[in-house]
C-alpha cells in the first residue's frame, strides 16, 4: 500500500511541479525575450532611422529647402 501511495504521490508532485516550473519558465523567458528583442529592434530601428532622416536632411540642407522649412515652421 505504501509503494502505491508513493508512486502515487510521485506522479502528482511530479506533474504539478512539472506544469508549475513550466508556466514560470515560459512566463519568465517571455518576458525577458520580449524585453531583450523590444531593446535590439528600439536601436536597430533608431539608429537605421537616424542614418535615412540624417542623410535625407543633409541631402535637403544641400540643396537650401531644409531652410526654408525651417523658417516656416518656426
């Protein structure tokens, strides 16, 4: 009777802690991928925006419209 219980208890614990330690795990690597890609993509995206907005500008400013613009906005 003992082993029985102890097999039984056994797979209990072992499927309660199993679905547990999953859930936790699943929701901890979530949220640090999600933080770490949400970081990776945030300066990708800035820094490759920064570079187009720079290069568009600096090519505006060539040409004087980026004065203009300027000036009207101001």
């Amino acid at each position: 009777m003992g082993s029985a219980m102890g097999s039984v208890m056994g797979s209990v614990m072992g499927s309660v802690m199993g679905s547990v330690m999953g859930s936790v795990m699943g929701s901890v690597m979530g949220s640090v991928m999600g933080s770490v890609m949400g970081s990776v993509m945030g300066s990708v995206m800035g820094s490759v925006m920064g570079s187009v907005m720079g290069s568009v500008m600096g090519s505006v400013n060539r040409n004087g419209v980026i004065l203009v613009a300027t000036t009207a906005t101001s």
